[in-house]
C-alpha cells in the first residue's frame, strides 16, 4: 500500500503546480488584454473615443465656457469636464485660459506665448507643450488673464496642486483596463493635447490654411470639416469672432463641438451667450444715415468678406482680358491672391506685382483704394461720429459714380444693412 504522507505530500504538489500555472496563466491574459480583455481594434477604438472627449473638454469647457465665456455650462457638466482633463492632460484650468487670453491679447507680437509669426512655425509645432509650460511659470500672465476661473477647495487642494496625480491614475486605469497595451493607449493620451492643440492649431492654424475674414492675425481655418479637433480647425472663424461659442460661418463648414453644445443646450446643461452676427439688410435708404454706419461697423468682417469676393472676380475678368491679348499674367496673378489682403499680411515680394497691376488696371486700383478708405471707418479713432457719417455718404456716392458695378451694388447694400 502507498504511504498516506507521500500520497498527500504528492497532492499538495500538484495542487501548488496547477495553482501557480493559474497564476501564470491569469497574470499572461491580464498583461496582454487586461481585464476588460478587447481585442486590439477594440482598444484602437476606445482610445479614439477617450481623446475625442478630451478635445471635446478642451474646446467647450476650457475654450469656448472659461477662456471667452461664450457659453454656460451646468456645474454638474463643467466639473466632469474639468476631471477629465486632469485625468488626461494634468493642464491646471487657470493656466490654461490666461495663456489663451493673453494669445488673443498680444497675438502675433513678441509677448504672444505661442505664435509662429514670432517663433517660427518649427517651434511651435514640436516645442508648443514647452512653450506652454513656459508661459504657465510666467506668475504676472496668471494673475492678469486668470478672472472668473475655478477658485474653490477641489480646485487649490487637488487640480491644481496635484497635476501629475492626475495622470498618474489614469495611467492606472488603462493598465487594469487594457493590459500592457494601456501603456501605448496612455501614451496616446498624453500626447494628443500637445500634438493637436499645441502644435497644429497654434502654429498650423497660424500659418497654413484659408481665410474667411480679414482678423487683425493671421488665424487660418484648416479644414472646413472641424471633426478631429472638436472645431478648432476653423480657426480664423474663432479669432474673428473671439467671443462665439459657434465656429462655423459659412453653409459648408461643420464644428462638432458646436453640435455637442447644441446638444447639451437642448437636454437644460449649457446655455449659448453669443454666435456670429448675421448681416440684416432692409430696404436701400437714398443716403447712408447713422444706422448705416451702425451697420457697417458691426458687419466688417462680412462686408469686407464680400468686398474680397468681388475684388477677386474683378481681378479673373482682367486677367481673362489679358489673356485675350495673350499678354503676360504675372502681376494680375499676384493681384488676385493679395491684392485683397490688408497690407501688413502681403508678403513683400508681391509688391512690385501689385503696384505694377493696380498702375495697368484702373479698376483694381480704384477698388484697393475704396477698401482702404472703408476700413477706415472702424480704425480711424480721431474722427466723431457726425464726420464718419458725411464721410460714409461721400464713399457711397463715389462708388455708385465710378462706374464700377461691384462697387455700386456694395454702396447700394451698406445702405440697406442694418445693425
């Protein structure tokens, strides 16, 4: 007969080994899915998901809400916005909106913490999160643009104090989620902010792109479609109307982030203070009055839109004409690109080619200098208001006498805009 010892101390054996190959076998599957155990596209999708909410946070909360105060959201939604992005960027809300204020306040000048006019396009591509983390450390920045952000106990206890715990969790919850792969869904999430924010809409947006309104920057719209950075790729849209919660202006742009505020409003969780004026017109009056200064003042940047339009459609029909006589088309094309542009964005080699094609064209000259002379009704501060109305009256007469259509048809809608 076997002895009882060895047949138990045999069992005990077998048990430890099944046990730990269990172990084993747990600690495998745990590492390489996790608890939630997905499968690899799955994680690509969630981790889609989870930046797309932290743009989502960034542009409603931290923009759109706290920077410009374009909208209100309820305390229950702002402060999961705010958890959020503590979790996913460890960014402090107080730092965030001085820096932007100051951006729109000093924007394109030496003290604008992140534009490429000043730093280059290079440095705020790849250096826009140091160049952030730099600003932040600037104590006279968060004490001048800081007003009206978070001040309360969770605030000045936990956010702010402890930025990197933040983060430190959430590195934590993607390991248990994911496995080992939650390292690179972590990574993924640190580096979203600073590559889609930092680097592309703060230099990419202020460099590359096209523009709807002549903004006194030179804020670009990227892509008309604002999907992948909640809308924040219509960007010359945001620094004309600064203070909008909605970015898109034209009928074939979308702002997601516009949609989710809509969204949100609908269910009582935000409420909209501000989208972009639109231009009222009314009946043509027979002489421009204050109401029509009114107008023009408050519609610049879509009347000057306009007015760009019809500058560029004058600039095709003279170069069509040229074209005719098979002359050359170097100045009239160098027109058509800048000549409605204000002056400080023209680059200086397009110069000669504009001073050559407003000398050949008449009719391109005439309306350079009727556009000049219409900015000057919101720029020149010396004038009062009684000598801006007799000046408008004169502009809007001259231009229905020039013979020149476009500027009659404009002379005709200022006198009908209402403000």
């Amino acid at each position: 007969h076997p002895c009882p010892v060895w047949g138990f101390l045999s069992g005990v054996s077998t048990l430890m080994d099944l046990t730990f190959s269990a172990v084993l076998d747990g600690l495998a599957a745990f590492f390489n899915g996790g608890l939630a155990q997905f499968a690899w596209w799955q994680v690509l999708l969630i981790t889609l998901g989870l930046t797309h909410i932290t743009i989502a946070s960034v542009t409603i909360y931290l923009h759109r809400s706290q920077a410009h105060r374009a909208l209100d959201l309820h305390p229950a939604v702002a402060h999961f916005f705010r958890f959020w992005l503590w979790l996913t960027t460890g960014m402090v809300t107080r730092e965030w909106v001085a820096i932007h204020r100051k951006h729109h306040a000093r924007c394109e000048t030496e003290d604008d913490p992140h534009s490429p006019v000043t730093k280059g396009i290079k440095t705020v591509f790849w250096k826009g999160a140091e160049l952030y983390r730099a600003e932040a450390k600037n104590a006279e920045t968060i004490a001048r643009f800081k007003h009206g952000t978070p001040d309360d106990w969770l605030e000045n206890h936990l956010y702010s104090r402890y930025p990197i715990l933040g983060v430190s969790l959430m590195m934590i919850i993607d390991l248990l989620a994911f496995g080992a792969l939650g390292l690179t869904v972590w990574a993924v999430q640190m580096i979203w902010i600073p590559l889609w924010a930092a680097g592309v809409i703060n230099g990419i947006g202020h460099w590359w792109g096209y523009r709807n309104f002549e903004s006194q920057d030179t804020a670009t719209n990227i892509f008309p479609w604002g999907i992948l950075v909640g809308g924040e790729e219509l960007h010359n849209n945001h620094h004309t109307y600064a203070t909008s919660a909605k970015f898109k202006v034209k009928p074939y742009e979308f702002d997601i982030g516009w949609v989710y505020i809509c969204a949100l409003e609908k269910v009582g969780l935000a409420h909209v203070k501000k989208v972009p004026p639109k231009m009222q017109l009314g009946e043509a009056q027979a002489t421009a009055t204050d109401r029509t200064l009114e107008g023009l003042i408050a519609n610049r940047y879509e009347i000057m839109a306009q007015y760009a339009k019809q500058m560029r459609a004058a600039c095709a029909h003279e170069m069509h004409t040229l074209q005719a006589k098979g002359a050359d088309l170097s100045a009239i094309k160098t027109a058509k690109r800048w000549l409605h542009r204000d002056d400080a964005r023209i680059p200086a080699a397009a110069l000669a080619d504009l001073q050559k094609a407003r000398s050949e064209h008449p009719v391109l000259d005439k309306m350079a200098s009727m556009r000049d002379e219409l900015q000057s009704f919101w720029s020149n501060t010396s004038a009062n208001r009684e000598q801006l109305i007799v000046d408008l009256q004169a502009w809007c007469q001259r231009a229905e006498a020039s013979g020149i259509e476009a500027l009659r048809q404009l002379s005709l809608q200022l006198k009908s805009v209402r403000a």
